[in-house]
C-alpha cells in the first residue's frame, strides 16, 4: 500500500553551494538565467520557464536544497502543520519552512504572496 502524500508542491529551485557568487550569476547570466535577487550571502536566478537556482555564498544561513513551490499561503501552512516546521517570512517576503526529504536532503517549502520582491524594511 502506498503512503498518501504529506503535501502537494511543485519544483521551484535548487539552492547550491558558491565559492564566488559573483562569478557564478554572471556564468548563470551567460548561459540565459536572470538574475531575480542578490544579497550579499545568496542569489537568486532563473531560467525563461521560471525554474530557480539559488547560489548560496560561504557563510550563507541557507542549507543546499530543493525548493518545492506551493500556490496558497493556506497550503504553506497546512504543509508547515503536517511537517511540524515554523513557517518564516525571509527578507524578500517569500514565506518557507524547511524540512528533511529524500536521504536527510534538505527541502524548503515555500510560497511566494502578491509582495514577493518587496525587500522587508
């Protein structure tokens, strides 16, 4: 018999390890990625379908993972109850939560509300 899923989501990005950031947005850039965010300590980029790849700097306080995207803040929160995980607001205002996947991976459930991009003040 097959386990019922825990929640429902769709592949948003992959979020892995940079020794230069810089260097790695702009290999990114020329291979057809654009850059939607960068901070000091991670960026953000996508291809023309919106596929993501997140770069995390050393030192970044994000894990390398998967990030699985979900449409509805109520489903962040239904997915959030079931994994036992807090949901946070990052400083883009996309709302996510981490949990264990596959192996011990690292997977970050995360929905992006009408805000998303406004940089927290």
């Amino acid at each position: 018999m097959q386990e019922q899923a825990r929640f429902a989501g769709v592949m948003d990005h992959i979020a892995v390890k940079s020794e230069d950031l810089q260097r790695d947005v702009s290999e990114y850039e020329r291979i057809g990625f654009r850059l939607e965010t960068l901070y000091h300590d991670w960026a953000m980029l996508r291809d023309e379908r919106g596929f993501g790849v997140a770069l995390l700097a050393p030192g970044s306080k994000h894990p390398p993972h998967l990030g699985l995207r979900v449409e509805t803040r109520e489903a962040l929160e239904a997915a959030a109850a079931t994994e036992g995980r807090p949901v946070k607001e990052h400083r883009d205002r996309s709302l996510s939560f981490y949990t264990k996947g596959v192996s011990g991976q690292a997977v970050e459930v995360i929905y992006y509300p009408p805000e998303y991009g406004q940089e927290k003040t």
